[in-house]
C-alpha cells in the first residue's frame, strides 16, 4: 500500500505539468480511491488473483489493454509480474520503461560489514526518473497534493464534529522490525489522553490488530478505534481530514502525507536514507531509534532483517519525546 500511495503526489506533478497526457493506473480495485483526485487519470483494476493470475493471466491483461491503445508504459514497480508484461509489451513496440531500485546502493546501505551510510535517491525521485526516461521531466517541487476529502455521514458519526485536535495513530507495521513496542505506545496515548482537546483516531487492520486497538480504546476514554469500521475510501477521507499522523515506516505515514498532513513517524530497523522517508515532510519529523547503540541500522530495507539483539531499538524513543514532538507539530 504504501508503495502505491508514495506514486499519488508523483503523478500529481505529471498532471499538472502534462495537462494533456492520460495516465491509465494499472493496480489493485482496492487502490483506486487513492487517485480519485488526480485529473486524467484512470485507474485499471488487476485481478491478480484471478483472471489476471499467473503468466496467462498477465498475457490476459496484455490483451485487456490494447484497446487503450496506450503509446508507453512507465513501470514503477519491476518485479515478476511486471517484467512478464513487459515481455509481452515487447511484442507491440511500445516503450517499456522500468524503475531502477537502486538495488547495489541498498544493499550497501544495509550491510552489516562495509556499510556505506549514506542518502540515497528518494523512492518518488526514482518514479520521477522512468517518466524522464520516457520523455517527460517533472519537476516534484511543483505539486500541489490532493485536498482534504468530505466526511460522510458515517465517518462523522463515528468520529464526531467537535473542534479537538485529530491525531491519527497507526501503531502496527508489516514486520516487527519497525514496529513501535505496543507497551511504548499505550505510554504514549497516555499522555496525549489526559488532554482534553485532542481526539486519538487508532488505525489498524485485521483481527489480531482490532483487538488490540480495541483494548486501548476501551482504556483511554480520548480514543477511537477506526480498524473495520470504514471502507478505504472513508479511511483516506478521515486521513486527509487529520492534524497530524503518528506511524511507523509504513503505508498510513504514506497515506498522510500524500494529503500534506503533518506526519510524525518512528523508525526501527530502517532508516529514512534508503529513500522511503514520507512526500514532502519536514525531516525534524523522523524519530529514529539510536544508531550509537545500534550502528548496523539499518539492517534491511524493509525491517524484514536484523541480527540478534536489535530486536528492541525502538525502545531508544522515549514516548515522552514522541509526545513532545505531537505537541509542537500541533502548534
């Protein structure tokens, strides 16, 4: 998700620097409210797992977009899938341009031995590189981001209308690795609770999550847990509506900051130089575990990795620092 998300402000400065150009979107039906708000752009859904499966389901898909009669193809994620349909697009004659992950750069980045610590290309300037590839240089300083979505009914009822201040919280990640301990965040919503002006909005997904969410909601009486309660296109118009977002190296920071909330996020294993650090967020933003107790951060790109005894750099963030930070964000 959060892969899908970092496009939308990409795309954003393609539109309006190439009024002129359609972008057709090939991803998941479950993705496509991300884009409602981008001019000329169209979104095809995949079924990955089903029509569009497999080698004949992506030469399926091969033949499902000729009629678009589409003149280039910009692949910003080239993996499996992606390089069979280009295989396929190879066939018509039609550019095939593929983003370069800078794979060798991260793998030196997340060394444990002869580690280059250093920047590297953002993940948006890499989508930026295949459009210029094909012909078309942007410029990803001049954007403006998609705006603040209308509340429905629904969203209204479950969160209220109130003056607070909504603070979104999205405590999980897809691997421990850059997930902020839950004993630290329930510390965390402790503080933020006893202030009567903010409204903390939980987010999550799944059971195992709802439940835990569930359980802080029931202690902190400033909480509300969102986890399965709104569609997708509700829970980005609760996000676009928030003052600011407190999550980890993952997809919700993304979702945030593609509306230009102020995001607050927490880094464990990972680090903001592999270039996945949030659109267009103030870098003071980052809390990052301590790298002088743990120099071998970051141990991988995706916080899927790391050696025996890094299994608690987070604990080197203190929720008071995390609070003090919310604080002076919200002012």
């Amino acid at each position: 998700m959060g892969d899908v998300a970092m496009t939308v402000p990409v795309l954003s400065s393609f539109t309006q620097q190439y009024p002129d150009v359609k972008i057709t979107v090939l991803t998941r039906a479950f993705y496509a409210p991300m884009f409602s708000q981008l001019k000329n752009v169209t979104v095809f859904e995949v079924d990955v797992k089903g029509k569009h499966k497999g080698v004949l389901g992506i030469r399926k898909l091969y033949f499902d977009l000729k009629p678009l009669r589409i003149d280039a193809v910009a692949d910003f994620h080239n993996v499996l899938r992606s390089n069979v349909l280009k295989f396929f697009f190879g066939f018509s004659g039609i550019p095939f341009i593929q983003i370069d992950k800078g794979r060798k750069e991260k793998k030196a980045l997340t060394a444990s031995v002869n580690k280059k610590f250093e920047a590297l290309k953002t993940s948006f300037e890499r989508y930026a590189d295949v459009f210029r590839t094909l012909g078309f240089p942007i410029n990803l300083s001049e954007v403006n981001l998609p705006k603040r979505e209308p509340l429905t009914n629904k969203v209204v009822d479950l969160v209220g209308s109130d003056v607070k201040k909504w603070i979104g919280i999205a405590p999980f990640a897809a691997f421990s690795g850059k997930m902020y301990p839950l004993g630290l965040m329930k510390e965390l919503i402790a503080l933020l609770n006893v202030k009567s002006e903010y409204k903390i909005l939980l987010f999550g997904g799944g059971e195992t999550e709802k439940e835990k969410l569930n359980a802080l909601q029931e202690e902190y009486g400033n909480c509300i847990n969102i986890t399965g309660q709104l569609s997708f296109a509700e829970e980005l118009s609760l996000i676009s509506n928030l003052d600011c977002m407190v999550a980890m190296d993952s997809g919700n920071a993304h979702l945030a900051a593609m509306y230009g909330i102020n995001t607050i996020t927490l880094w464990g294993v990972t680090h903001p130089h592999a270039g996945f650090y949030p659109f267009g967020q103030n870098p003071e933003n980052a809390l990052l575990s301590d790298r002088s107790q743990y120099p071998l951060i970051p141990t991988s790109i995706y916080g899927n990795k790391f050696p025996e005894g890094y299994e608690f750099v987070m604990n080197t963030i203190q929720p008071q620092s995390v609070y003090q930070k919310i604080v002076n964000v919200l002012s």
